[in-house]
C-alpha cells in the first residue's frame, strides 16, 4: 500500500504516476484522503472524549473520599453519558479505518519515472538482448514434440492424474528438471543469497503481506476449510518471514533464494499460445528476494538483473529483457523487468522472469521496517526476481538445443544431469 503520508504530500505526483498505468479511479485518491481526514477528526474526538472521562473518574475519587458524594453522583451521570458518546465514536471509527483500508488497497503501486508509458505488453521497451537465434531449418520441432519424442514429459498423464496443466516429467525430463533447480539454487547462494525452505501454502495474513490477497485475478488456489492459499511463487513467505518486524540497518541487505512448486489457476488462459509448457497450474520455480534501504534498492535491482543475464548466458539461450509499460505493470511493482527467451519453433518469445522492485509497497502491508543509522523508524524496500521459472526454460533448452542426433545439454548443467545429450 501507499503510505498515507506519501498520499497526503505527493497527492499529484501520485495520480500522474496512476495514470501512467491507466489506473482510471484516481477519484478513489480524494475519497481515501477525505475518509482519512475523517478518521482523524474521529480519533480527536475520541480522544478528547477519553480524556473527559478520565479526568471525571479522577475528580469523583476526590469527592467521594472528602464526603461529598451528591457532587460525585452528579458527576457520575456526566460519565455515563460520555461513555455512551465514546462508545459511539470507537464504533464509527473501526468503520471507517475498515474503509480507509478497503480503499487503500484499491490503489496500485506508482510506476517509477523510468517505466515508459503505454497500455499493454505491446508497448513495452526492449533494453537489452543477447544470443543468436538458431536456424535450425523446416525440421524444427516445439517442445511438445520433442518431449513426446525423447519421452521426457507427458501431458495426457498429468490430465488423467488431475487435469490439464499438470505435467508429469518422466526419465531424463525429470533429471534435468532437477538439475535446474540445483543449478539455479547454487548459483544464487554463490551470489550471496541465503537458502530457505518455506511452507507452500500461506495464510491469508501472508497472500495481503505481498499483495496477493485481495485477488483481484482470482488466480490463487483457495482451501476456505483451513483459510489457507498454494503459493503462486516463493516471494509470498519469504517475503512474509520479516512480517511484522523491526530490522536494523546493519543487517541490511538481507538476500534469499528458494524452490518451490507454484500454484496459479491462470484463470481464462486458453488456445494455442498456453500449449505445451508455455502455461501450467503447477510448476517449479527458484525465487529471489531482497530488503534493501531504500537509497540502495535501485542499485539492487540492476545486480539482480545482471544475475539472471549470468545465468541465461551460461544456459545458452538467445534472451532479451523488456521494461515493461505502465499498463503492463504488474499491481505491487513499480519497475519490472521481464526476461523472455526465444522459441525457435514457435517463433515467438517466451517470457521466463520477471525481475522487480516494489519500493515501500509491499512492506506498508506487511508492516515491515528498520531502524536507520539515526535510529528512525523506515519501510524497508522489497525486490524479487525469478531465477529461474523452469517450465518455458526448458522449452527453450529442448528447442533451441535440438539437433538431428538429439537434444545438447548446456555445458554447465552436464555437472548435473550427467548426460551431455538427450537422445
């Protein structure tokens, strides 16, 4: 969420960054400060109403304990009735911070000044790619293809055992599968982040933390029985371990890295462009995630961006990164960078990480701050990054790497695997 603060200083800096992704109830910015407003004339009153009360209670004691206790009776009725008025005030108040908050998380994150503006993933601005396309002639087969060939996945498996979008990796599909995972994890702690297990499913206090909940999309697997949601990435608990925490400024950055099975129903997702691996309900995906003071968060997110390069390069894979467009942002971010790797047979590009920076938004939610070298009280700034998603990724190896006698392995993950070849 927005500070209030921020909101109450910035109020047309903000709806100019809102507009930038065609966020169209700027109005809800007015209502939320008037509502705020209101809150505080509430809290005021309450307050003062208090501290009548208060200093009555205070003067019945002194009359009761000299003898006079017509006055104290007198006085009594007087607390009664403020009583009455602050009950009355403490009611209205929780109604209206249940509305400050609604209204709060309506809004989405602004846009950093960089993000350029535009309305979908067709106005986004290419900033950078690296690797050459192969030719690979008329021969050219799509994932799919090869994995039926080589017998690496099998999607009819995955539909009979729970329905579509559910692969079932088999033989060397599911070796290399691990051995991405195991890749992506070694080369993230080299890096400096610390690995962690985390549960894969969150309760409804963590899915608001990140920005998940509410889900607007309706993309998170529910379990109402137990008020539980499955995890569409890593970030969700990493992110919630800090939640509700003081940090000190020397224990900052604080780097973490994770694999996990992500869940998301991809509502509405259908037709040929979500065949194959290009789009599941489960997948394996390794996360990483960044608390950094603010001054520093940009420099982060250009070395978590040159992190994901190292390993795109080592994979082998012809990629390009894309900042994305004010109306292609994403609600928490305020600058993403997606990465996407070429699909020779398909012939189109296939987005695998989404590198972002969310400044302070994340952590208003989740309540999550640090003690600066002053010893002020600041929102801690969150970054996250896939590194990597495994599924379009390994379309990207079987496609780009097949040859007549098979399916090369990138030299770096022959350590892994322990085959240079699928054949």
């Amino acid at each position: 969420m927005l500070p209030l603060a921020y909101l109450k200083e910035q109020t047309e800096k903000i709806k100019e960054g809102l507009a930038k992704r065609n966020f169209t109830q700027l109005e809800l910015v007015d209502q939320l400060l008037e509502t705020d407003q209101k809150r505080r004339s509430l809290q005021s009153q309450l307050d003062e109403t208090l501290s009548k009360s208060n200093q009555l209670a205070k003067e019945i004691g002194i009359l009761f304990k000299s003898g006079q206790a017509e006055k104290a009776n007198k006085l009594k009725t007087q607390t009664a009735d403020l009583k009455t008025t602050g009950k009355a005030l403490q009611e209205e108040l929780q109604k209206v911070e249940v509305d400050l908050l609604s209204m709060r998380t309506k809004i989405p994150n602004v846009p950093d000044q960089s993000v350029p503006a535009g309305n979908s993933e067709n106005d986004n601005e290419e900033v950078f790619s690296a690797g050459s396309i192969p030719d690979l002639g008329e021969n050219t087969l799509p994932h799919w293809e090869l994995a039926a060939q080589y017998d690496l996945i099998d999607f009819d498996l995955g539909s009979k055992i729970t329905g579509a979008g559910f692969p079932v990796y088999k033989g060397k599909g599911a070796k290399l599968q691990r051995a991405l995972v195991q890749y992506f994890l070694d080369k993230n702690t080299a890096a400096g982040y610390t690995e962690f297990q985390v549960p894969h499913l969150v309760n409804e206090d963590s899915g608001f933390g990140t920005g998940q909940l509410p889900d607007k999309e309706g993309q998170m697997y529910h379990i109402p029985e137990d008020g539980l949601y499955l995890i569409p990435t890593a970030e969700v608990p990493l992110t919630n371990l800090f939640r509700n925490q003081l940090l000190e400024a020397k224990n900052l950055p604080i780097c973490l890295t994770s694999y996990t099975p992500c869940f998301r129903r991809e509502a509405g997702s259908y037709g040929a462009n979500v065949r194959g691996l290009n789009r599941l309900h489960q997948f394996d995906k390794v996360e990483i995630v960044r608390l950094e003071e603010p001054e520093n968060s940009r420099a982060a997110l250009d070395q978590m961006v040159d992190h994901v390069k190292s390993i795109l390069e080592e994979l082998e894979l012809p990629y390009r990164i894309l900042k994305l467009c004010g109306g292609d942002l994403g609600f928490t971010a305020a600058l993403t960078f997606d990465f996407e790797v070429y699909s020779t047979a398909q012939k189109r590009w296939l987005e695998i990480s989404s590198v972002s920076t969310f400044n302070s938004f994340q952590s208003e939610r989740l309540q999550l701050r640090y003690k600066d070298k002053n010893g002020k009280k600041q929102a801690v700034h969150t970054l996250n990054g896939s590194s990597l998603a495994l599924p379009r990724v390994v379309a990207g190896l079987l496609e780009n790497h097949q040859t007549p006698n098979g399916i090369k392995i990138p030299k770096v993950l022959v350590p892994y695997t322990g085959f240079e070849t699928i054949n």
